[in-house]
C-alpha cells in the first residue's frame, strides 16, 4: 500500500514538471490526519533561549580542531609558544567580530539558512545558488572528511604507538563509523539527537582532563612546562615567519573555532533575537577561547614543541606521557568528540539543501524525505557519498585549507554585505546594529585568509575549490534561468523515490 501511494505520487511529479532544478509545487506526503500531526513539528517556533542559544554555539564549536590543529598552529609559527597562543587568541577574536557582524544580518534577515538567506538577500539569486553549490557539494564532504579522518588517526594511533597507523587502517576505520552516523540519521533522528548529548559530554569530559593535567604539571614545577613558558618567544623561532605562513596557521586555529555562525541557521526559533543573539555571542565565544587557550597551555605544560609538532595526535602523545596506563582514556575521549563533530552536520547540515531545492538551485531529489522515517534520506546518502570522496586524499591540511579558503570566501561576502545592505537598504528594520568599523576590519581579514595563503604555497585543492566556485554562475544560467536539463533526470528522480521510498516535503516555513 505504501508503495503504491509513493508510486502514485512519483508519477504526479512527473506529470506536472517535476525536475531536478526547478522550482515547484510541493505536495504533502499523504493526507492522513497522524502524517500531518507529524509535519507539525517541523514549524519554527521561538524556542531557543540564551542559555540554549550558548550551549548551542559552544557545544558545535568544540569538535576535532583542538585536538589536532595545535600541532598546525605551532608549525605555521616556526615553533614559538607565545606566537601560536597569541594566534589561538587572535582566532577568537575573529570569530567574536564575524559574529558580531552576523547578529545584524540575523536579526534583520529572519530567515533560515544562514549565508544563503543573506547572500541572497545582499547580492541576489546567483550569489545564493554559487553558495549552496558550493556547500553542499564541496564545502560540507571536505569539512566532514577532515574531520573523520581525525578520527581514523586517533583510532588507529591507540593500536600504534610510538609509529604512524597504515593509511588503509585510518580510511577503514573513518569509513565504518562515517557509515554507522549515516544510518543512524537515516533511520532515527531522535535516537540521533540523544547519541548527540552523550557526545557533547564526552568532549567537554576530554577538555577538562587535558586543562586539569597540565595546570597539575605546572604547579608541580614541571621542568619541560616551564621552559616553555619562560622561553616564550624566542626571537629565533619568530624571525622569518612568512606572510602566507600566519594564515595557513589561522586556518588551523580558526577550524576550532567552526560553529560560531551556527545559531544564525536557527534565527527564527532564537527568542527574542535582539537581545539574546549578541549576548549568546559575547558569553559563548570568549568561554571557548578562554577553554582553547588553557588546552594549549595544558600541552606546553607537558611536551616540548618539537615533540608536538612530531606527534600525529597530540592529545594521544600527551595523555600517555600524563596518565600513563590510563591513557587509553584520551584517545577514546577525542573519537567521541571528533564523532560528535561529523555527527552534527548530519543532524544539522541538511538545512541548506531544502531550502535551496525549494527555491530550484538544487536538484529537487536533495529535498524529499523518507516516507519511513522523516528523515533527509537523500540529502544524508549524498553527504555520505561526498565524504567517502573526500577522504580519499587522507590529509587533513590539504582538506582543511580547501575548506577554509572556501568558508571564508563566502563568510567574507556575507559580511560585505552588512555594508552594502547599508546603502541599498537603508531604511530594512535592524534590531542589532553593528559599528561599521566592525565589518570593515573584518573584509579585510577574509581577504587576508583568502589570500595570503596563495602566495608562497598554493594548494592545489584550493584550485579546484576556485575553480568549482566559478563556473557556478554558468551552472545557473543553464540549469536554473534557462531551466535546460538533462534527459532522463525526471525519470531518475523517480526511480530514486521508488527505490528508497522518499517524497517531497512541505518546507515552506523553513524558508
């Protein structure tokens, strides 16, 4: 029965024009009164509070990065300890201001889905189509494949020590649990949502041992935390620092720090945005940065930065050099955590697709759920597939930097926009306004991270990043202005409902 009414609403699709990338009509799953009660709860309520919207921007934010980036950091300032602390705190800054500059977009544009809701809104259709293009296809699988692959590291490192893990041992392991989270969001969201709680406590769990270990060395008198500390900045360490160097180095810092702009995809369920958006802001992001920096200072404390900079998994190295044979615990802390990390952008991440499908500048198949499940069946295969497609490098600096060059060419361009929605909008409601100087400073630096680090050494992924993000435009015109697609694409749309039994959905209020 149900695969006749999926059937039977396949070729109603069809029938009325339904394709990959335009926009249409889009028709209740089925009429039964229990499906529309269902639907209901997907209706954006004023939910959110301040102490909600914190745990929100705090608790994303806290994945893989400080596990792993500190070695980057450290690297990209030729080893000096002061330089790179400075530099964690420098990131915190520019998370705290690029917020700042997204609490005026977020209270004046009332609309989910973040930098596509403002980029379209700045700079108009074409704009938001080359962002979602972009994102869901690139940005979104190299973020959670850099991530992943952390994991693999930290999975297979527990089985060797004191050497480097295979690369089909790491790829294996980040493919297994990749293919657990998928199936999990795929069949469960509220068994996801609970799987997600026991996670964000497992990364703070791993934090705080880190904090609490190295501030122990340090008042025993630790000799190697001590001279690392008393010897700070050593003028040889800081001379000769590149210009590309800093920012290859912010873009390991600033990975930590990903989530900031998270609460700005929620903006209608945030109460009272005037208020609680910038406050949520100003309690969250300077909370983490202050966390980061104790981290950081809690390795110093232990490990000398030439035995960082050797260590794939820092806080492996560190955990055994400081709990010794209840070591293990680091390892399994930082899997959970980095788990959580790729685990929320499945629980969250497929936001973006619906919205941009139901305007038409994505194929429309990303927008059905799964009659079974009400789940984002399709959306959640194709970021899995994606993923897979991205870990096949398995290096995490080359997938981090594609994925921070693009990220800040668009966080970049949306904060522009604050400026030119001053000039073409002078009179749109703003609730919070930010100083001008703000959004100024911070063209500026996005201009810096896009840069600076295609002087000296430019990744030959970024080119691709470059390149995919120009020929967008072209990809517009054809198959979104002149609606010109490929044969047999209505037919495959089909064949995709019938075989995993999805529909499309009424997402309007989500827009």
């Amino acid at each position: 029965m149900a695969n006749r009414k999926l059937s039977q609403q396949s070729s109603t699709s069809v029938a009325t024009g339904l394709s990959l990338f335009e926009e249409n009509e889009v028709r209740d799953i089925s009429s039964d009164d229990d499906v529309n009660s269902k639907r209901e709860n997907f209706e954006l309520r004023q939910s959110i509070s301040l102490a909600g919207g914190v745990a929100l921007i705090a608790g994303t934010m806290v994945g893989s990065g400080i596990f792993v980036s500190p070695v980057g950091v450290l690297a990209g300032t030729n080893g000096s300890v002061g330089l790179s602390l400075v530099l964690w705190a420098g990131c915190g800054v520019i998370a705290s201001l690029a917020s700042l500059c997204y609490c005026e977009l977020g209270s004046s544009i009332r609309e989910s889905g973040g930098e596509y809701a403002y980029l379209n809104k700045e700079y108009g259709s074409v704009a938001a189509f080359t962002f979602s293009w972009t994102s869901c296809v690139m940005t979104r699988g190299s973020g959670n494949a850099a991530s992943i692959i952390v994991f693999g590291n930290y999975c297979a490192g527990a089985f060797y020590t004191g050497c480097k893990p295979p690369d089909v041992i790491v790829k294996l392991s980040s493919t297994v649990i990749l293919l657990f989270l998928a199936v999990l969001n795929y069949v469960s969201v509220s068994a996801s949502a609970k799987f997600m709680q026991l996670l964000t406590i497992a990364k703070f769990v791993a934090m705080s041992v880190i904090v609490v270990g190295g501030m122990v060395r340090l008042c025993l008198g630790d000799e190697v935390g001590l001279n690392n500390l008393n010897n700070a900045f050593r003028q040889e360490d800081i001379a000769g620092i590149g210009f590309s160097q800093i920012g290859l180095a912010l873009y390991q810092g600033l990975w930590s720090y990903e989530g900031w702009n998270n609460l700005n995809y929620i903006t209608e369920e945030v109460k009272n945005p005037k208020r609680n958006l910038p406050l949520a802001i100003g309690i969250s992001l300077p909370l983490v940065t202050s966390f980061y920096i104790l981290v950081n200072i809690s390795y110093f404390a232990v490990l000398t930065p030439t035995e960082m900079l050797a260590s794939d998994a820092v806080a492996i190295t560190w955990g055994y050099r400081v709990l010794g044979s209840a070591g293990w615990i680091m390892p399994l802390s930082v899997c959970l955590s980095v788990v959580g990390a790729v685990h929320g952008s499945f629980l969250t991440g497929g936001r973006l697709p619906f919205v941009a499908a139901r305007r038409g500048h994505l194929p429309q198949v990303l927008a059905m759920a799964s009659t079974n499940y009400y789940s984002p069946a399709t959306s959640i295969i194709f970021t899995t597939i994606l993923t897979i497609v991205f870990m096949i490098p398995n290096d995490f600096d080359t997938l981090l930097n594609a994925f921070s060059f693009t990220v800040w060419l668009f966080y970049g361009s949306s904060i522009a926009g604050v400026i030119v929605l001053r000039i073409t909008h002078p009179d749109m409601p703003r609730p919070y306004k930010v100083p001008i100087l703000i959004p100024v400073i911070m063209v500026v630096v996005a201009l810096y991270l896009i840069i600076a680090p295609l002087i000296d050494s430019p990744d030959i992924l970024i080119l691709y990043a470059a390149i995919f993000i120009m020929i967008a435009p072209f990809v517009f015109y054809i198959f979104v202005h002149k609606k010109i697609h490929p044969p047999g694409l209505d037919k495959l749309t089909v064949l995709v409902q019938q075989f995993l039994e999805v529909a499309p959905t009424d997402w309007d209020k989500m827009s």
